[in-house]
C-alpha cells in the first residue's frame, strides 16, 4: 500500500474546518448561537485570535453573523436558497457598482431563466402556487401603485418559484433584487396601455401553467419576452 505525505492543517484551519462541519450537518441549527470565543479557544486548545480568525472567515461564507452587545455573539444563518439569493444579489450589486458587469448582461440572464421557468412550472405546479399567481393578477397591483416592471419581475418570480426549483429560484430572485435596486426595473411609458397588454399576456401563461401544458407555457413566456423588450422597454426609453 503506497502512502502520501498530507500537510497538517494550521489551527485556524482546524478550528473552521470543525465548525463548518457542525453548521453543514445542523449540529448548530440556523439561529443558535456559538459558544463564545473564551470557550471556542478553551475547546480547542488555541488562542482566542486563532479562533477569531476563524470566524471571520465563517461570517465572511455567510455560515455565521456578528452581533454585538450583551446578547451578541456569533449566530448561525440560515444556509438555504434564501441565503443564496442574498449572497448573490450582494456580490453581483456590488460588481455591478464597480462596472465590472452592466445593467444589460444581468437583464439577460434573467430572460434566459424564464422560459425554462415557466415549463418547469407548468410540470411542478401546486395548486397553492396557482391560487398565488391568480391572486396576484386579480388584484391589479400595477394600478394601485407598483411599478410595470416590478409588478411584472414579481410576477415571473412567483413563476419561477412555482417551478420547484429553489436553486432557479435563488438565482432569479438575485437578478431581479439587483435590477429593481439600480431602477432598472422603472418604465416611464403609457403604463395603462403596458398594463393591459401585461394581464392579456399574464393570462394567457396562467393559464397554459394551470393547464400543465410546459411546450404552451415556455411559448408564451417567449412571446410575453419578446413584446417587453420590443414594445414596452421602447416606450419606456421615449
């Protein structure tokens, strides 16, 4: 049997290593607060800034968060797609800041994600996913004050989450929280005439996600893509 020489791990690796391990299989649940430095360094057998350093590099992966004060300390996050959306839509707003990618790339990968979204939706549907998205069109939220875009972001959203698919959805939720925050969601149009053409095309995928039907609903997707981008974000440019 042949051997390998292994490096041995630093302490501050050794001590992050052990902690990741325990907030991945929810010996520490999303919540719960870490024993405190003192009794970290203690349990170890390492200083209290090998195990500082340690932390730093948890919060930084967005395992844990800082919060200070008497009832402060080192608390778990939740490490779900929630989180992944946060942490996305945070690193890509501040790229986006820094104008190492633009406004355009990120709408486009948004489009690329919805039609695949509205078929898996169509397949994966529950009936409280389509109770949601007949609220939603019912209730007109675009004449009560929501803007085109965002009512129309929101509502592909609430698709794409009805797909099933929490990795699609965190990735979805990410584009349109760094769009909606840099207004590039905003449409200064004829917003009565978009919102009519928005509940006639809403409809209409509604209804092939209600009928199961992936092939109409994908289609419908496409076309509903195709007037926003031709029709309505030109009108929002005049």
């Amino acid at each position: 049997m042949a051997f390998k020489a292994e490096p041995i791990s630093r302490p501050r690796e050794q001590v992050e290593r052990q902690l990741r391990e325990a907030i991945m299989s929810s010996e520490f649940k999303p919540g719960q607060r870490l024993p405190s430095e003192a009794q970290l360094a203690d349990g170890f057998k390492v200083s209290r800034a090998t195990v500082r350093e340690a932390l730093r590099s948890l919060a930084t992966d967005g395992l844990i968060s800082k919060q200070q004060g008497a009832s402060g300390g080192s608390f778990v996050e939740a490490v779900d797609h929630e989180s992944l959306a946060s942490e996305l839509s945070t690193s890509m707003d501040t790229i986006l800041k820094l104008g190492r990618i633009t406004h355009d790339e990120v709408e486009r990968v948004r489009v690329i994600l919805e039609v695949p979204g509205a078929e898996l939706a169509a397949r994966n549907r529950t009936r409280a996913d389509l109770a949601d998205l007949e609220r939603m069109l019912q209730a007109g939220a675009v004449s009560e004050g929501v803007g085109v875009g965002d009512f129309d972001a929101e509502f592909h959203r609430r698709i794409v989450a009805a797909s099933g698919n929490r990795v699609l959805l965190a990735l979805f939720t990410a584009l349109v929280r760094v769009l909606r925050g840099s207004g590039a969601l905003e449409y200064t149009g004829d917003a009565e005439q978009a919102v009519a053409a928005f509940h006639d095309q809403h409809r209409v995928l509604l209804d092939a996600i209600a009928a199961g039907d992936p092939d109409a609903a994908g289609k419908a997707m496409a076309e509903h893509i195709v007037y926003f981008e031709q029709s309505v974000r030109a009108g929002g440019r005049d």
